[in-house]
C-alpha cells in the first residue's frame, strides 16, 4: 500500500481534527484543503510548493509582502529579551514606543492607547469606553448608552461588535445576545435605499441619520462608522463628503464617533488612516489587522485626552476601565508592529503606493465593460466587484449559484487566491505588490469571471 504524502496526511488531519471559520464544514470534508506551507512577498506557496499571489493580503492584514526581513527581524531580536510579560501592573519598552509612534501618526487629537488582541475586542473597548465616559463625564447627559451603526456594517465577532454590526447571514440567529442599537441606512450608491442617484443625490442618505442624532442623541452614547468603506458589507464605498459630514454631525449632537479602522488602517486607501481623507479626528478609533504588518495579533483602541481624564479618580471612586486581555501590549506583537511603522518610513511606502493605486484603476476599466459585472468600487487597494445576474435590472444572483465562490475557484487554477463576499469579488493585494504582480492578478481575475459567467 502507497505511503501517503505530507500534503495528504496534513489534509486528512485537518478535516478530522479542525473547524474553519466562516466555512461549510459538510463541503470542505469533502475537498482537499489548499495547505500553505511559507510565503514570499506577494506569494503564498503550499506543501506542495505550488505558488499562488495573495490577492486577500491573508484576509487584509499582510502590509509589506511575507517574510520581509525588517519584520523578521524585529521578531528574533525580542525573542532575545522576552515573548511576553503581563501589561496589568507592569509595562515594557515595545508597547511604550509604539504607543507613542501611534500617537504621531495618528489623526490629531487621539493621544493615548489601550492594546488588545484584535478588532472585534478593539471596537468592543470603544464602545465601553464610550458608554463608561458619559457616566463619569457628563452625568446630567442622561443615559447614552446605546449606539448609532449603519446597516450592512461589520464591526467584528463578539457580542458587543455584533450587536453594532448588521450582516444579516452572520448576526440574525444571535439577536438574542444582541443589546439594542439604532440603525441608519448605509450611503450604498449603486443600491440607493432612496432610489437615487449620486452626486445629484447631494448625499440625501444623511438626513436621516441627522433626524436620528437630533431626536435621539440623549440615548447614543456614539456612532459606530467603518470610514470610507464598508469592506465585509462588499467593499460599499461612501461617496466624497459623507465621513465629514457625520463627525460634524457626531460634534453637533454630542455623540461620540467612533471609527473602526481595523480594515481601513494601515495604507488600504492610500493615506496612513481613512479618516485623513476628509481631515476627520474620531473620538475614538479601532486599529488591527495592518498593525503588524500581518505578523502578529495585535489591535489597539485609540482615543482623545478629554475621554481618557474622565477615568481619573481615586481609587475608591472606581472610575477605572476594569477590562484588559491576558496578552494585552504583548512584547512581540508591538515590536513586530514598530518594525512595521519603520518600513513604512524608510521604504516610503504610502508615496510609492500613490503611483500603483492609479495603475490598479485602470487595469480595473475593462471589468466596466463585462456583461455581469454591475458595480466597480475603489478605494485605494481595496477593491469590490460586484457581480450581477441582470445588469440593467441589478438582479442579484441566488447564493444558490455560489457565484462568488465559483470565480475564486477558477481564480485558484491560474495562481490567484481571493475569497469573495457572496456576489462582490474582492481583490485586496499586498500594499509591496509590484504593478507586474498587479497585472497578473487583475488578468486572471478577469479571465476567470469570463470563464464563470460567459457572456
């Protein structure tokens, strides 16, 4: 009898022992696991030495390319002094200089910085905050504690992201978790919920969450907005203006805006934080994934002086943010992550990225021109193209026809690895992608949705 290979003893241990997020389990025994074994800049490489272009950045969190030695060696030189030491009643030198480099680069105003493991528990201490600030700050305000959120949005995970978040087909079977929120229609252009048409619009989608703000601010202690870009809702891009608008909003109702930049940060849009291209300070702001160059887990939640003092007091007051996290400010993921902000510096990577955001644009012009290809949204190197049935009526295909998933899997067979939310493919490269790697991978992208849906 034929030994098995390292490949398939891998995949049958995986399918025997493992359970993959945001995946049909029933359909994945059934296939043989695509094992990745190292990565090289824009490649992942599997145990059979098979090279694919992350066209994912590994879901958005690779910045520079895999295995970049800056990063690699960040690592080796802290595992020299410690991995890890606790961050409650202690701190150590990463996590210092690196909230200080946050600070510096952060949208003026933020300056100080609370770590955690993720997004999901970075948006959740915001939203802590937020509620505990209007109880220690401004009593007489009432009781804001509740928030604002856009319909569509993806906040994260736990209970608390999910009660702001609004994914039907991930949130609905645990509304019973849930506390309640107050939801606004999302600025979706090519899906207006007012049937209308942008820039005629004048951005209409913000009246009623004005009418919200002015009738109900006593009772939203914020606003919970992914800027620019609702990436897991299918990359829906918020028209120009629309970020401004709501921190005015947020300031004239007093709401807290609290900006989730977990997917956003780090480059994605071409300036270091979305926020920036509308000149918008959040009250407070959720960073991840990006943080580490994609490393290391690592997320931090990052906010003002005037919310940080309403925590001071003596102890017996218990003004104190009583949360935290067993790897909170971890050695290892904050020196990962100061190397990160280095390469960025000395490799000039937002300027040298200006130059390939405009090359990914026009290589994007030709899907324009595909029968089922309904919508094109961009946002530096974050990218949605949202595939119809019917582009004239903007029919949406049944999940049944797995659209999305059957153009990954021809995408897969020419060296592509994407992975598409429902309709919308999703391409969101490496921010060190070459504008040859980019070439390859918008080509085989397009040749595989015309393998897919044949005109």
């Amino acid at each position: 009898m034929a030994r098995k290979s390292i490949t398939q003893q891998l995949a049958d241990w995986d399918r025997r022992y493992l359970w993959h997020p945001f995946t049909q389990m029933q359909e994945w025994e059934q296939e043989t696991p695509l094992i990745i074994d190292r990565g090289k800049g824009s490649y992942l490489i599997d145990t059979e030495g098979t090279r694919y272009l992350d066209g994912t950045s590994s879901i958005w969190v690779n910045l520079h390319g895999h295995r970049h030695p800056t990063l690699n060696r960040a690592l080796t030189t802290q595992l020299e002094h410690i991995a890890h030491s606790t961050f409650l009643g202690l701190s150590n030198p990463p996590a210092i200089e690196l909230a200080r480099a946050l600070i510096r680069i952060a949208p003026k105003g933020l300056g100080r910085v609370f770590y955690s493991d993720n997004g999901s528990t970075a948006v959740e201490i915001a939203l802590k905050m937020a509620v505990q600030y209007w109880q220690q700050r401004h009593p007489k305000a009432g009781r804001k504690n509740t928030f604002l959120h856009l319909k569509l949005a993806y906040h994260g995970d736990t209970i608390g992201a999910v009660s702001v978040g609004n994914i039907q087909l991930f949130h609905e079977r645990f509304k019973p978790l849930l506390f309640p929120t107050v939801e606004a229609e999302p600025p979706y252009c090519y899906r207006c919920p007012l049937k209308l048409n942008y820039p005629s619009c004048r951005i209409a989608c913000l009246d009623p969450i004005e009418a919200i703000l002015k009738t109900r601010h006593q009772e939203l202690a914020g606003f919970v907005i992914e800027p620019l870009m609702q990436a897991a809702a299918g990359m829906v891009a918020h028209p120009p203006g629309y970020l401004k608008r709501i921190r005015e909003l947020c300031t004239r109702y007093q709401v807290l805006l609290i900006a989730d930049e977990v997917a956003t940060g780090f480059g994605r849009t071409g300036r270091m934080f979305a926020c920036e291209h509308e000149g918008v300070t959040p009250d407070l702001m959720a960073i991840s994934k990006g943080l580490t160059g994609g490393y290391m887990p690592l997320a931090a939640t990052l906010t003002t002086e005037e919310i940080y003092s309403a925590f001071l007091g003596k102890y017996e007051e218990f003004k104190t943010f009583f949360h935290g996290h067993s790897y909170t400010g971890n050695q290892l993921g904050c020196a990962v992550a100061l190397a990160n902000l280095e390469v960025f510096r000395k490799e000039r990577t937002l300027t040298r990225l200006r130059p390939k955001i405009a090359a990914f644009s026009r290589l994007l012009r030709p899907f324009a021109n595909m029968e089922h290809v309904g919508d094109i949204r961009q946002q530096g190197f974050l990218v949605g193209i949202e595939l119809v049935k019917n582009r004239a009526s903007k029919e949406p295909y049944p999940p049944k026809a797995r659209i999305g998933h059957r153009v990954a899997a021809a995408a897969r067979t020419r060296g592509l690895l994407i992975r598409p939310i429902g309709n919308v493919v999703v391409l969101i490269p490496p921010l060190s992608t070459s504008l040859a790697e980019l070439r390859k991978m918008v080509q085989a992208l397009h040749v595989s949705i015309e393998d897919v849906l044949p005109e």
